[in-house]
C-alpha cells in the first residue's frame, strides 16, 4: 500500500443555495480517497455503522479504493449536518454526531502500516495521533484538522501538528491557530511548530505553499458552476498527496504540480452535490482543466 487516509466516512445532511439533501456519503477519508484514487489505490482506515449498507462499499472499491481497513461497529455511523448561504467559503456546522467514532480505536492491519504516505484527515487529534503512532515505514505526513479541533482540543492537536510533515488548513483556521491574522506570517508561525510545508486553503482563491523558505501561490480554478463546496478542503489534501506518493518524491517543484493538481480536483468537487463529481471524474478532465488554468495565468 502506498497511501493510506485516516478521517470520517459520514452521512452528510447538506443544505447550500442550490439545494437541500439528507444522508449523502461523505466524510474527510471518503472525499480524500476517491480524489487520491485517480493517481493511487489508497486505503482508509476508519469505522462505520450498522447502517453503512454493502452498495457504499461496492462504490469505493469500483474507484480503487481500499476499505480493508474500514470496521463496522455497533451503532450509527457518523452524521454531519452542514449548511452554506450565498458566501459558499463559509460552512456553517448544523450538528456533528460522532456515533461510532466515540470508541473508536484504531488497530492497523499489517499491510497498511508499511504505507510510506499518511493522510490524516480531519478527525478527533487523538484519533489521528493514534494512526501515526502504528506506522512502521513513513516517508511522508500529511494533515488537516477544523475549527472544531482548534475551539476544543487545541492542545491535543499541536502535539499531532508538531510530528508532521505537513498541514493543510483553511485561512480561517490558519489565524485561529497561529494567532496571526496576515497570512503570510501564519504561515510561517505554523512552520515554527514543525511541518516543513504549510498549505493555506482559501476557498476558491486557491492555495498559499510554504515549504522551508520558498512560497508559491496557485489560484483556485475558476467555476461558475459551485454547487455545494463540501468536501473541497478534503478532496484538494487527497488529490495533493496522492500526486505526491504517485512521484514518490518530496521537493519544491513536484509540491507545485501537486498543489494545481489539487486545486482542480477540488474544483470539480464543488460542482455537484456530495460526491457526485468524483464519481464520474477522470485523470483526462483533470488535465485538459490544468491547460486552460495555465493559458489563464500566463503572461
Ligand atoms: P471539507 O473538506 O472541510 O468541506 O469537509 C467536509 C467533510 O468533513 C464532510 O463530509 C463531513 O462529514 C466531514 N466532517 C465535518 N465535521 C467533522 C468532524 N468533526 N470530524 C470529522 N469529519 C468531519
């Protein structure tokens, strides 16, 4: 295995301007993953509830992706509602059910502890800490957390951010835990922690890189067609890393491509509802958006 995801595999309920809809499969680990699997056959670790039904199962291994290490628990699986008004950067939390996810321990199976690129997706900092701590043959870290992390177990979250080689964060949640509002300085104050590279995510304006001493900053694609962004912060983390572990290189120009790989991914994510897009998503639709992007800021 040469990626792995840790995060939520959810039930999303999701109300934004274009529409309203309950029960959708979601998740960090699952929007990751299925954006991984254009470049990789990752593998999640995670749990799940007695109403996860066989047909979601069926749907992630049809894309690649490895659910031998997703349990099934007793119980309902995790339920986020969200919801988002004209200003689609803004996800408002509506209710968080963690279900399954409160006794969850993590137990990695034998193949997966010898994956070289770890995604720790946005899940309970504990939880996460507990999936780094099983690695055996780590090359590369990769992490993303929320607000809900920074307001209740900040703490708890910097002892996992200060093991990782990376962080992948919104600018929202940049300020909130470096306790600098210029993004450039939070950037570097989240370095000074210890991840040697910093991706601020701002939305549709795309992604600040920090990595040692260089930045590089890539727009977001242009859509007119953003329907519901969730999952976009996920979708762009999976994309970049898995670009990384398909290379299996970690320097400053394959950072690059795998940032602008991400950021399209992520662009098409936001164009349909849930995972909608990313069902039908293919490495060909990537590449021709990735040359319009290039025509757009060259001069
Ligand atoms: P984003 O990429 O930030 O839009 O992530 C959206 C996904 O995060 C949704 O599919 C939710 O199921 C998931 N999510 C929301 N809150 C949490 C949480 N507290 N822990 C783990 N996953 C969450």
């Amino acid at each position: 295995m040469e990626m792995i995801i840790v995060g939520s595999v959810a039930f999303d309920s999701i109300e934004t301007p274009y529409g309203k809809k309950e029960k959708l499969l979601g998740g960090s680990a699952v929007y990751a993953s299925l954006a991984a699997s254009l470049r990789t056959n990752p593998g999640i670790v995670g749990v799940v509830g007695e109403d996860f039904e066989d047909a979601h199962y069926d749907f992630l291994k049809s894309k690649n992706v490895d659910t031998s290490g997703v349990v099934k628990d007793k119980g309902n699986t995790f339920n986020w509602g969200g919801k988002y008004e004209e200003d689609m950067a803004q996800a408002y939390t509506l209710h968080t059910h963690l279900n399954v996810f409160e006794d969850f321990n993590p137990k990695i199976n034998d193949d997966y502890k010898k994956a070289g690129y770890l995604f720790l997706a946005n899940i309970d900092p504990p939880l996460q800490l507990a999936v780094l701590n099983q690695m055996t043959d780590l090359k590369f870290v990769l992490l993303d957390t929320m607000n809900l992390w920074i307001d209740i177990k900040k703490e708890e979250l910097l002892n996992v951010v200060k093991k990782v080689n990376a962080i992948s964060i919104n600018d929202t949640e940049a300020r909130q835990l470096s306790g600098e509002w210029n993004l450039i300085k939070a950037g570097t104050i989240l370095q000074e922690i210890g991840p040697e590279l910093v991706l601020i995510k701002k939305g549709e304006n795309g992604t600040i890189v920090f990595y040692k001493n260089n930045y590089f900053i890539a727009p977001g694609y242009p859509t007119t067609a953003t329907t519901d962004p969730t999952g976009a912060g996920d979708s762009f983390a999976g994309g970049f890393l898995s670009y990384l572990a398909k290379e299996n290189t970690v320097d400053f120009e394959t950072i690059k491509k795998a940032t602008v790989w991400g950021n399209m991914i992520a662009s098409f994510t936001v164009e349909g509802f849930g995972v909608e897009k990313l069902k039908t998503l293919t490495q060909e639709d990537i590449s021709k958006r990735i040359d319009d992007f290039k025509k757009m800021i060259s001069f």
